[in-house]
C-alpha cells in the first residue's frame, strides 16, 4: 500500500510535471513561406514566415488567434479556445477512479484533487493544438490580394469565398 500510495503521489500536479507553464506549437502551411501573425489574448506574441515553432504561456482565459497571408491565397484567419490537456484529465479521472473504486487507493483521490487543482491555479491545465495546419484557399481569378492584416482578424471578421449561384 506504501508503495501504491507513493506512486499516486507522484502525479499529484500532473499536467504541471508533464506539461509546464509554457507550450511549444508548430505551425505549417503547404505552400510554406506564408506571412503569419499569432495573437494570444488579443496581443501579438510573434510574426513569422512558415513552417516555424511558436512557444506560448499557457493560459486558460487567453483564445489564440493566428492570421497568415500567402499570394494568390486567401487570407486565413482561426481562433482557439484553450482546452484542458489529457495531462490534467489524468487528474481527474485519477481521483474519479479512486473514489469510485472504494479499494486501498481511496486516500490517493486527495493526491489526484490536490494536483487538479495545482494544474489549475498554474494554468498548465490548458493548452492549444500542438500542430496547427494552414489551409489556405485559392483567390478567385481576378480577386485583389490580401495582405497580412496590421491588427487581428478573427475568423468572424474574414470575408467568407463567394460562392457562384
């Protein structure tokens, strides 16, 4: 039981062990070479041209928007919303387990609770897409070219391609 217990007290502030405070994001585009721009809470964090590495602060408040350009493409915009990693799910299905188990590892869903919340208070709970693909789409024959934006656009302020009736 000593040894069991030991083991579970070690995943007390799992995500925090495994996943820190930062994380580390690859962005791609086919055709490579775009203009890039990424936002996290509505500041810009870094400019780039693709594919590159990014590494942000993890946040569970802060959406990520990324803006690229490319010639003869659209302009795209997309937005997260930070998820809980399966890091901190870990945690919590952990101390689920223990308390539903009713076995010798009761006392470890204090271990699982008290590293949930760890995670939380340090915000290594959260994360975004650790690969972020840019699917650009062609520009109409004919269509201006659209620049990297100077501020943020999110997706909602991107005009949608229009479509021939």
């Amino acid at each position: 039981m000593t040894v069991a217990l030991l083991s579970f007290s070690s995943l007390a502030g799992c995500a925090s062990a495994t996943n820190g405070s930062s994380q580390k994001l690859f962005i791609y585009s086919n055709p490579e070479a775009a203009d890039c721009k990424i936002y996290q809470g509505g500041l810009l964090k870094e400019q780039f041209k693709t594919p590159h590495y990014v590494k942000l602060q993890r946040s569970r408040e802060q959406d990520l928007i990324l803006n690229c350009a490319k010639s003869g493409y659209q302009l795209f915009a997309k937005s997260w919303d930070p998820d809980l990693t399966a890091a901190y799910m870990g945690n919590t299905g952990g101390f689920l387990v223990s308390l539903v188990s009713l076995s010798a590892f009761i006392p470890a869903s204090g271990i699982f609770a008290g590293g949930a919340a760890y995670d939380q208070a340090h915000q290594s709970a959260y994360g975004y897409p650790k690969d972020i693909e840019v699917e650009f789409r062609p520009l109409k024959k004919g269509s201006p070219e659209e620049a990297l934006p100077e501020n943020f656009q999110k997706p909602s302020d991107v005009k949608a391609p229009s479509t021939p009736l």
